[in-house]
C-alpha cells in the first residue's frame, strides 16, 4: 500500500513519539551530565575534543559498541549475540537509508520511511532491483539480527551455553524494554513478509516466507493481517525507545560518550563527580561481572555485584551493607567489557554513606602532627613495613636479612611503629583522615631524604603509587618489595641459591599488574608450579581484602579456602604469596591441613 507523498500512516505514531522520547531524554541526561561536570573535566574535554584522541575514542567506540571485541574474548557465542543485535540493527538502519535515498528524491524523508519501508514501497521495479538488489541485503541483514535474538532467548533460558552461570535480575522496565526488543525483529520479519504475500514480492527470506503464507492464508485473510502487523511492529519499537532511557539499555547510547571522556583521561574521582552518571548508566548489566566475584561463587552472595551496585545507586535504591559489601579484588572490572572503574564509584558511594557520620571530618587526627619520629637509620632506601607487614614479623626479618646480604643501606620508616599509610580509612570511605596519614608520611619521606621506598604491602604500595601525588615530584621512587628484590638479584648484588622445593605464587590482587617480577625472583630460588588459571588477572581474592568491611571471619575463611584448595591441587608444597594480609588469611584457611604459606621475601632469605 504506497503513501502519499509525505509517506505518512497512522501506524507510524507509536514508533515516532517513541524516538521523539528516547532522544529528548538522551539529550537531557547528555546535557546534564556534562553541564556539572568539574571544571578540570570540562578543561580536558576543550582540550583533546579536536586532537587525535577523538579519532582513537571513534575507533573504540566502533570496536566495542558494535562489534563488542571484549565480550567476543570472553566467550565467542556471547560475542556474535552481542555483536549481531548492535551492529545488525545499525546495518539495518544505514542501508535501509540508503534503500529509502535510491528509491526516493524527495526532500522529505523522514526516519520512519526506512523503517516501515516495506510498508510503503511494497512492490519494487525491475530498474531498481537491477540497480542494487537492496531486498536481498535487507534479508540477509535481518537474519543476521533474528540469529542475535534467538540466542538471546536462548541465553535467558541457559545461559551456561555462553558461559555465565548467573544472569542479571531485571527491574520492570528492563523488562519491558527486554520483552520489545525481543519481539521487534520477529514482528518486522512477519509485517515484511505478510507484505511481500500480499504483493508478490521481496527477497528470498521475507519473500519466500511471504509466499509460504499466501500458499497457505486465503488471500482476503492475508491482506487483513497486513495493517495490524505493520501496527504491532511499530508498538513494539515506541515502546522500546520510551523504556530505553530508564532501562538498562540507556548503555547503547551512553557507552559512547563515555568512552571519548575516557580517552580524554577523564576519570572517577572518591568524592564523586557528574562523570559517574556516564560510567553507572553505560553499565548494561550483562551479567559477566556475576561469576567472577568470590562472594557470589564461594559464599552465594547475589545481590551486591557490580551489576547490582550500578543499579541501585543509578536509581537511588543503594544502601551501605551494598556499598560495603565488597572485596575490591578487581575481578569485575577486569571483566567488565565496558571497563567500567567499578572501584571508585564503590568508593564515592562509601564516602557519601560516611559524610552522613559524626565521625567524618572529626578533630581525631590532630595528634599527628606533633607524633614522635620513630624511624631509624640513614640509607636513602626507606622500607616502610605498614600495619599488616607490622604483624606479619617474620616478612620484616627476611627483609632485614636480603637488605643486609644485598650490601643496603636501610632507612626503617616504621620499624618501631608509625602512621598507617591511610588506604584502610579511605577504603572506609574516610577521606580527611587518610588525608591526614598522607601529609604525615609525606612530610616524614621529605625530612629524611630518601630516593627509594620500598613497601611489603601491596596496599600501601598501591596507597603510595595512586593516593601520594607529592612523592613524585619529590624524586622518590616507590617499589614493592618483589619489585626491588628482582632488581637486587638482577643486578648481581643479591646471590641466592635453588632449595629443593616447589612453590606456587599466589598474585595478591592489590599488586595487579606486577606478575613478572615476583616471577622472576622465584625462578631463582625453586621451582615454580604453573597455577594456570588460578594466576595473574583471573586470580581468585584470598578473603581478607581490607575493603572489605561486611563479612565476618568465617566468610572471609570459606573464601580463602577456595584459594588454598586450588592451588594445593597443583601439587605444590609451599604457597608463595607477597602481601602479609593474603600470607594471614590462606594460613587460617588452610587450617590443619599442612599447608606452608609464605612471604616471598622469607622464601628467599632462605635462599641467601
């Protein structure tokens, strides 16, 4: 049934009013957002928005948002879902523009008459097909599509053929918005292919199903059937496109700023800044943050998730056990396919529940600046221990023992007690205090002189490298102590021999990113066991993160013997690990059971 010349049906309202919807309420969010962001943000926006970076942000934003590279890494099947629903949908939009431009010159052409094409223009001249076989394309297009929505149904029906053990839990108008777009492709291959019956046309899929139906459908019945299909089709869409932006399929737009924000160092900040609405609302809850969380695998814990946390604090439903309820292992974000820097925000979130605190921003700290020094000696190394090296005091004793064979003089920031490096009370959520503990390090860093700090704490290595910005510009380098031996048994000043044992490493998951040198000293005083799996980035929380700040000792020992048991299981007779609070918590899991857990500076003072 051809239209008149301004291409305009009723049918056509729903889908319409929904697109007039969804990019009012995208330009508003956009508008918002970017309004309040900080002014430093704002700076970086001006000043990287025509450099090269935006070319990088647009290859990103082409590689991910519709391709989904990272969610292909993650398991193919899940990819090619992904990747046929988004870049399917957008082929389908970009060709059928160029369907609707080749068959029409009118000035006139507004975005439904690409969409209902088939609709309006439902028999094509033979010119035309000769011209370019665009019915073809659209087929072969929308198969493409209707293959992303079966396996979606069939993900929704057991998901473990894609990988996931868990799926996301849906709020109503995730719901609704899942249940349109579940039924959009289907109904436009039915209104498309009703139409080509009616009318003795289209391609081989829409055609040939046409066809079939006229073959089967008296006639007058077909043609009933055409008009309500068209209607179904556009219902579905409008609806789709008003639920979308309070739905968490907000994520296909919002992912696209976000990642020129990101290329432009845009970043979260503790305090919370308008940039998180990017990160919260770009985040689709596709549920393959779920299983690599240890709480949800080890203690059947699901509704505090990365994917949860987003949720509730992007509809004002999060509460503190939530916030709190976490191990900040990183294993969401690294797989994450958004990268999504599901840290900070846990954090900001944890300082706004603070602030609500008599205790925030209390005069309780005001003795540290009058607190006696009690460091000792002169070297331009320093070692600072922190509180759980401090507990652990065989780890300070091997470190004693490698400094001296390695010839090094040491100067001791806290071996006779000192200040927390701060991470502790910022994990918490209280800033002003770790504030304070940072200005009385810092100023006992600069009094003393040194160039190199040395930590055996991968939390306060982590504290020094991202919270300290003065040690910089101070010349001071910081090393965690795996980091500095490697360099000692490099360069030759470090002799160490092989025991005849085997060790396996467990990478402490506040030292991500630093795997080859704990590596390397290793190789140099036993054998090391491949953990495979259980290593490196996919490496399983031992249980006793410190930011954690929910969990009792029983669950944070369920967790840890995960740990125990999977990596006893390669055979090794000593577990390696370089982080005291990981060294504590795998000691209590492994119970009674036999089990050597070490610091990787005791195995090699053995070595020396």
């Amino acid at each position: 049934m051809a239209g008149s010349p301004w291409y305009f049906d009723p049918f056509v309202i729903p889908f319409t009013l929904g697109v007039v919807w969804l990019f009012g309420a995208i330009l508003w969010k956009w508008g918002k957002w970017f309004v309040e962001l900080p002014q430093e943000d704002k700076a970086l926006v001006r000043h990287n928005f025509f450099s090269a970076k935006s070319l990088k942000a647009t290859k990103e934003v082409l590689l991910e948002c519709l391709i989904h590279r990272k969610i292909w890494k993650t398991n193919p099947m899940l990819g090619f879902m992904h990747m046929s629903l988004a870049l399917g949908w957008f082929l389908l939009i970009v060709v059928g523009k160029l369907e609707t431009s080749t068959y029409i010159h009118d000035a006139v052409n507004p975005p439904h008459v690409h969409v209902f094409f088939r609709y309006f223009f439902p028999e094509e001249p033979a010119s035309y097909v000769r011209h370019f076989n665009y019915a073809l394309l659209m087929d072969c297009l929308l198969i493409f599509v209707l293959c992303g929505v079966a396996l979606a149904w069939g993900k929704r029906v057991y998901s473990r053929m894609m990988g996931m053990r868990r799926t996301t839990k849906h709020t109503p108008f995730d719901r609704i918005a899942l249940a349109s777009l579940w039924l959009i492709f289907p109904l436009r291959y039915l209104a498309e292919s009703v139409t080509c019956g009616v009318h003795d046309s289209g391609s081989f899929f829409t055609g040939g199903t046409g066809d079939m139906l006229a073959s089967v459908v008296p006639m007058g019945m077909l043609s009933a059937m055409e008009y309500p299909a068209w209607w179904a089709y556009s219902i579905v869409l409008g609806l789709f496109f008003v639920s979308m932006p309070y739905s968490r399929y907000m994520h296909i737009f919002t992912e696209i700023p976000l990642i020129f924000l990101r290329t432009y160092k845009v970043q979260s900040k503790p305090e919370g800044s308008s940039f998180d609405h990017f990160q919260i609302q770009a985040c689709s809850r596709c549920g393959i943050c779920l299983d690599p969380c240890p709480i949800a695998s080890d203690l059947n814990i699901n509704h505090i998730q990365a994917a949860y946390f987003l949720r509730d604090r992007r509809y004002g439903h999060l509460i503190s056990q939530v916030a709190d309820t976490c191990l900040m292992c990183g294993r969401c974000a690294e797989a994450c396919p958004v990268g999504i820097d599901q840290g900070t925000l846990r954090l900001s979130s944890r300082v706004g529940f603070a602030r609500q605190s008599s205790l925030y921003d209390a005069p309780r700290y005001e003795f540290l600046a009058s607190a006696p020094d009690r460091s000792e000696g002169e070297g331009r190394v320093g070692f600072f221990a922190g509180c759980m090296t401090q507990l652990t005091p065989g780890v300070m004793r091997s470190m004693e023992k490698i400094f001296a064979a390695a010839g090094v003089d040491v100067w001791w920031a806290d071996k006779n007690g000192g200040v927390c490096c701060g991470r502790p009370m910022r994990l918490s959520g209280n800033l002003p205090a770790a504030e304070k503990m940072q200005q009385y390090n810092t100023e006992l860093f600069r009094r003393h002189g040194i160039t190199t700090l040395v930590t055996g704490c991968p939390i306060c290595y982590k504290s020094f490298t991202q919270e300290y910005k003065e040690l910089k510009s101070m010349g001071i380098r910081v090393l965690h102590h795996t980091q500095y031996i490697a360099e000692l048994i490099a360069g030759g000043r470090l002799k160490t021999s092989v025991v005849q044992s085997s060790y396996v490493y467990h990478d402490p998951c506040e030292l991500r990113g630093i795997y080859a040198e704990p590596r390397y000293v290793l190789s140099h005083v036993a054998t090391l066991t491949n953990a495979e799996s259980l290593e490196k980035d996919r490496v399983h929380c031992c249980g006793g993160s410190l930011a954690n700040l929910t969990l009792d000792t029983a669950a944070q020992t369920r967790i840890g013997a995960t740990v125990v048991r999977n990596l006893t299981a390669t055979g090794a007779e000593t577990i390696v690990t370089s982080c005291p609070q990981c060294k504590k918590s795998l000691q209590r899991a492994a119970g009674n059971d036999r089990v050597r857990v070490a610091d990787i500076a005791e195995v090699v003072a053995e070595a020396v």
